[in-house]
C-alpha cells in the first residue's frame, strides 16, 4: 500500500472513531470529500481538535514518525489543510515527506 493509501485508511479509522460520538444525522462521511472545517462540517472547534489529536496519535502508531499540527495556523486562518479529508492527507503525506517508513 502506498503512503497516500495508508494515510488515508489512518484517517477513516479516526472518522469511524469519532463517529461513535456523533449523533446518526451528524456522523462525518469517509470521504476525500467530506468537510472537517467551516460551515458544512459536522465538527465544533472542540470536536476539530479530537478529531486532529486522535490523527496525530493514528500516525505516530502506524508510521513510527509524530507528526504535529500548526493549531495556531490552523484555527487562525481559513482551516487551511483541515478543509476536507483530502486537503488533510495530503498535508499529513508532506509532514511525512512523502517516504514510507513501513
């Protein structure tokens, strides 16, 4: 599985975590798609901010590398790399200089 591939998969497992705390109605979408920020997500800021905790976490499990999240850039600006699950990945793929660690 390529790095792309497996950091997707990483964050549908944290979609598939946090939807056990979401209402039916407000679960977010596994989806390149899907919204995390602004309007149309079904995320609060607080809810954001588990959601990218539990990311940061999923990664250091799976690839062996911490990766950390601007949260100040993140929150201050438009959602930057938050805006969908796609915009994310490929923000996560770049923090991890896009080698596979295994």
């Amino acid at each position: 599985m390529e790095i792309n591939e497996k950091v997707l998969a990483c964050l549908y497992k944290v979609v598939d975590e946090v939807n056990l705390h979401l209402d039916s109605e407000r679960r977010l979408g596994k989806s390149i798609d899907t919204r995390l920020f602004g309007d149309n997500s079904e995320l609060d800021s607080l809810g954001l901010l588990s959601f990218g905790v539990a990311v940061e976490q999923k990664i250091e499990d799976e690839f062996g590398k911490a990766i950390v999240f601007d949260w100040e850039d993140i929150v201050a600006g438009e959602g930057g790399s938050f805006q969908t699950i796609g915009s994310l990945k490929d923000y996560i793929v770049s923090l991890l200089g896009g080698v596979e660690n295994g």
